[in-house]
C-alpha cells in the first residue's frame, strides 16, 4: 500500500469521511465542488489536507494506537515485530517509524492490503 492509501485507511477507521461517503455527500451538497471536502471525526467539513499524515508523523500515530481494544493491543506488537524484521532484522520495536508503526496499525485492525 502505498503511504497515501495507508493514510487514508487509518484515516477512515478514526472517522474521517470523503467526499464519497453519504454523510459527507449530505453536508456538501449545496457546494458546486464537494469532492474537495472531509468530515473530520468531530462532524465538521475540512480540506483533506487537514487528515493527519500517519505514515510520516509519529504523534499522529500515537493518536491512532489509543483507539486500539484490549484484544488489538496484544497484537499490535507481534505484528511490529513482523513488519519491522520485514524491513530491517536489527531493528527494534522502539525505534520504529511512523511508517512502520502504520502498517502495523492496519494490520492489527486487519485492513492492511499488502503482498501477502
């Protein structure tokens, strides 16, 4: 997955909603250019440049992670560990990027589209 389509997942899964969702489609549709619109999770319309950078931010991650249930966050890092042995053996859980920390993330809540 590329960065984007991984920020727009997690993004999603927080509740954020396109311009393509029915509740986004409804608040927008006095506008003549909906498509450049979000719904932010609190209800309120914002440009997509306002949805956070998951994959390059490591503070917005540790937003998502809180979301995670009990039972997601015995999983969480095993499957860490998985993606970051994927990229770098010597690599510890700590020390892991947003990037990697997203992945994780979407694997976790499993809506990770991957090679697999």
């Amino acid at each position: 997955m590329s960065d984007e389509e991984i920020n727009k997942e997690i993004a999603e899964h927080l509740g954020w909603k396109w311009f393509d969702h029915p509740d986004t489609r409804e608040r927008t549709k006095t506008f003549t250019l909906s498509d450049k619109w979000v719904l932010n999770p609190a209800g309120e319309l914002v440009f997509p440049h306002s949805v956070p950078n998951y994959c390059g931010d490591l503070n917005a991650m540790h937003e998502a992670e809180k979301v995670l249930t009990d039972v997601q966050c015995l999983f969480y890092p095993d499957n860490m560990r998985e993606v970051i042995t994927e990229h770098d053996a010597s690599r510890r859980t700590w020390h892991s990027t947003a990037r990697q920390r997203a992945e994780a993330f979407l694997r976790t809540v499993g809506k990770w589209r991957g090679e697999e």
